[in-house]
C-alpha cells in the first residue's frame, strides 16, 4: 500500500508526494516506535510530576538540619538592603538642614545657594 503526503510551501502551493510501500511500512514503523519512547518516558517522569518543585529540591538538602542556618543566611542578605537604606536616610536628615531655618538664616532668595554648596 502506497503513502501519500501533502506538503505546503512558503509561496501556499501544496505538493503531493507518493511513496512506494516499503519506504510507507518504515515510516509507519518509525511511527509506532517514537510513541513507545514518548510512552516509556512518560512512564519514566510520571513519579518526579507527582511532587512540587520544591520537594524535588528538598530530596537534594542532606543533612536537613543545614537548611535552617541557610534560611537564616538568607533572611540576613535579604535584611541588610533596606535596612542600609533606612539607616541612611535617617543619616541624611540629621546632616541636611531644614529649609525654614536656611530661610531664615540666609533670606528668601540665597538659601538655595548655600544649600548647593
């Protein structure tokens, strides 16, 4: 029995290729054979998709009481950003001074000046 396959090109023109039997029989072959790899692998992966992400990656943490100075680690990196940045702040409004007083130390019109510089 021959196979016939239509193709379709970039320009829309379709083609129709007829294939002798022996090459028909192989690809069918080909065919059956790449559903039983997909169906062995599915089998194969079918016990990693049962569990979330993260216990697959909890199977790699060994010894397990490891993993409590690592979430204090990260507890301590993820603070010290916006901590410095609270600090900071604070730092730059004792050393900056208030513009009623520079306006009234300086006048209405030169306080910005003094202030830039």
């Amino acid at each position: 029995m021959s196979r016939k396959l239509t193709t379709t090109d970039k320009l829309g023109r379709k083609r129709t290729i007829t294939l002798d039997p022996a090459i028909s029989s192989k690809l069918d072959q080909a065919d059956e054979d790449d559903k039983k790899v997909e169906e062995r692998t599915a089998e194969f992966l079918k016990p990693l998709r049962e569990k979330n992400d993260f216990a697959k990656v909890m199977a790699y943490n060994n010894p397990k009481w490891l993993i409590i100075p690592a979430l204090m680690a990260v507890a301590t990196c993820g603070f010290t950003q916006p901590f410095f940045g609270w600090i900071f702040s604070k730092l730059m409004q004792v050393m900056t001074l208030p513009i009623p007083f520079m306006k009234k130390k300086y006048g209405d019109d030169k306080w910005d000046d003094e202030l830039k510089d």
